[in-house]
C-alpha cells in the first residue's frame, strides 16, 4: 500500500514535538490531505504545515483519532523490522524486572507500537490489536512476534469494545498453536489458572502486581473482603499472606468458581468463600447482616469510560467507597483503585474523602500505588498513566 502524505495544519504539530503520538480529524489540512479518501490503516507520512517531515505512521479517516505517529527515524518506517526491534525493545525491559515470564510484554503507546497489547503466560502470548493501522499489519505482528519469543501458541483477543471506534470487527482467533482450556499465571508465591479465551480483557491484570504485593503488609490475621474479586488475584494472595478468612465478591459465578480453584491451587480453600452478585447489592446486604471486615479491597470495573460518564462515574466511585467504609472495623485498611483514566487520582483520593465523612470517618493515606512497570508510563502522553491505588488507613473521626 502507498505512503499517504498526511499535511497538518499551522502550528499543529507541538504536541507531537513533545513526544505526543496522536493526531486528531481537526488538526489535519483536509485541503493538503482529502482526509476521508484515505483508506482505514493505511500508511502516512506525516507533515508539519511547513512541509518539515515529522515521522510515519498510519491513519484512520472514520477514528476521532485520525492518524498516529510510530516512527520518526525515515529510516526505520513502520514494517516488519520496526516491529520486530520495538518488541526486542519491550522485551529486554520485562526480562530485567521479571525472573518468570508471566507480564504485559507490550503496552501500546509507551512501547512504541500503539493499537497493541500482549500479555504473556509463560509460553502462550495473547494479543489484542485495538486499531486499523495495526490490523492492517496483522501477519507482519504474527511474524515478529513468532521470531523474537518463538511461543507455543498465540491468541487474538480483537473483542475489545474500542475496535468499533475504529471500524473493526470483533473476533477472537488461535493464531499459533493448541490452545489451552486454561492458561497459568505465576505471581510472588501464587499460582493461579485463568480462562484462555473468555476471561475478562486477556485473562489476567498485570498492571496491579505491584498494588498486590504491597496489600499483603496488610493483612494477615484480619478479615478480608475483596469486591470485583474476578478469580482472586488479590484475595487468594491476601489467604497466602496470612489473612484469618478472605470472602471474594463478584458477578460471575463463572468467576468464583475460578477463585475456588485457584485457593485449592495455592492451599488456602478453608480460609476463602465467595458471594456472587452486583458489588453495590453485596457491599449493602453486607452491611444489613452487620458484616465487618477488617480489609476491605475495591478493584472495580472503569466506571468512567469515556468523558460524557465523568459525572455518573464520579458518584460510582464515591459510593462504592461508602459502602466499603461502611463494613470496615475501627481501625481497617481499605484499598481502593481505579483504572479509569478520566478519574485522576486526586479527584479519586477526594471522592473517599468524601465518602469517609459522610460515614463519621477519618483517613489516614499510607500508599499510593500506580500501575506495575510492565505498564510504563509514556511522560508525553497522560492517557498511558491510568491505574491509580489508595492504601487508607480507616479511623473514628477526629
């Protein structure tokens, strides 16, 4: 497919200057560059109104995000090779932070080929490819990916609702290999079996290892609740760290029957049961049964997807909280998170505060937590800083 000379207009290239990487309908001379007769993921050269080269990339005429910037090196443009050195690239960095192959090998944006996800379980790689430019690249990734990591099998998880964005069909396709019923994951001293094709996303959340590990400070001889508890990553390691019982609360019984399977993985069945229902009905009927817990874990769903949710996200957030306040014992712990962009973590520490004097509460904040470096942060792009978590020490007011 040929190069498309994509022209931006006047002074609209700063952001990319300053390492951004995407560019929007609305800064593109549509005179220079008849924007809606470019086909979805095709290749662009991309030019400042001064006709001074900026990079390569491709473009989506029908995407809010109407092009994105993945080299600036002309001798490099986006192919095979580029492909294959940015996933040596990620690689070397998750071979230094993990002594076991179980991480997000590539994070879009912040590993410099952005629309691509890969996760890895051991010697299965799952991918999710969330824009038209990379599918368009589809066997060029494959063949990388097969080159640089030689897998046992790779699955495409392309069943994210962000393809529609870009005009793209959903689907769900084995690659490489036989693929598992189940995949296995290894974190610290945990095992865990998680679903291979219907699990939530890609099966398993990376970015929250860190917050995970931190949380079992915390926990042993107490009473742990963990909501949104998908299959118990934080409440199977909260049972392993010591915790006296750990009830994991989640929608899916689907999902609870994984949690029951991973606690009998890592010994810890007796100390764990599961209740299965909406978080918001459970945290209430909790409480009505005067339930009290002396942790309580909060890993919700993003309620806050897109801008126009900001302000019923908002609410969500605080009243999750207060009904988690609500449960906790004098002197409990909660750990909150979010993994909504739109919700800063200030505006989120505001919400728990919030929600902490509505219930007679006071706060004390011990720790802040970000997602795990297998998720790196790109300093230019404020999209790729997304996960924040709260370790709240939970008092009477004062």
């Amino acid at each position: 497919m040929d190069v498309v000379p994509l022209k931006l207009k006047a002074n609209q290239e700063r952001r990319l200057r300053a390492g951004h990487c995407w560019i929007y309908s609305n800064e593109i001379d549509t005179a220079a560059t008849p924007l809606k007769g470019l086909p979805p993921g095709g290749p662009v050269e991309i030019i400042s109104s001064r006709d001074k080269r900026l990079g390569s990339g491709y473009a989506n005429p029908h995407s809010l995000i109407a092009a994105r910037l993945v080299s600036r090196d002309p001798r490099h443009p986006l192919g095979g090779s580029l492909i294959v050195h940015r996933l040596k690239v990620a690689l070397a960095l998750r071979q230094r932070l993990y002594a076991k192959p179980y991480y997000r090998l590539l994070f879009g944006e912040s590993d410099g080929l952005p629309g691509v996800v890969i996760d890895r379980f051991g010697d299965y790689l799952v991918i999710q490819i969330t824009t038209a430019g990379m599918e368009r690249l589809k066997d060029e990734l494959l063949a990388a990916v097969v080159k640089v990591l030689k897998p046992a099998g790779v699955l495409f998880r392309n069943d994210t609702a962000s393809r529609e964005l870009e005009g793209l069909e959903s689907y769900v396709e084995v690659a490489v290999g036989d693929w598992p019923e189940v995949l296995q994951v290894e974190e610290r001293d945990c095992r865990f079996r998680v679903p291979a094709r219907g699990g939530q996303k890609t099966g398993w959340f990376f970015d929250q290892a860190v917050n995970r590990s931190r949380m079992r400070a915390y926990v042993k001889g107490q009473r742990v609740l963990d909501v949104c508890s998908y299959v118990g990553a934080w409440g199977v390691q909260a049972a392993v760290a010591g915790a006296s019982e750990v009830i994991c609360v989640d929608a899916s019984a689907t999902a609870l029957d994984a949690v029951a399977e991973n606690a009998a993985e890592n010994g810890v069945s007796e100390r764990m049961s599961g209740l299965q229902g909406d978080a918001f009905d459970a945290l209430r009927a909790l409480r009505q049964e005067q339930e009290r817990f002396d942790v309580v874990l909060l890993d919700p769903p993003a309620f806050i997807k897109r801008r126009k949710d900001m302000r019923e996200g908002t609410v969500a957030y605080r009243r999750i909280n207060q009904l988690a306040l609500q449960l906790l014992n004098r002197d409990g712990i909660l750990v909150s998170s979010s993994c909504s962009h739109h919700m800063a973590a200030d505006a989120l520490l505001q919400e728990i505060q919030q929600a902490a004097r509505h219930t007679d509460r006071s706060l004390q904040l011990l720790e802040r937590g970000f997602q795990a470096p297998d998720h790196p942060v790109h300093p230019a792009i404020p999209e790729t800083a997304y996960l924040k978590s709260f370790s709240l020490r939970v008092l009477p007011s004062f």
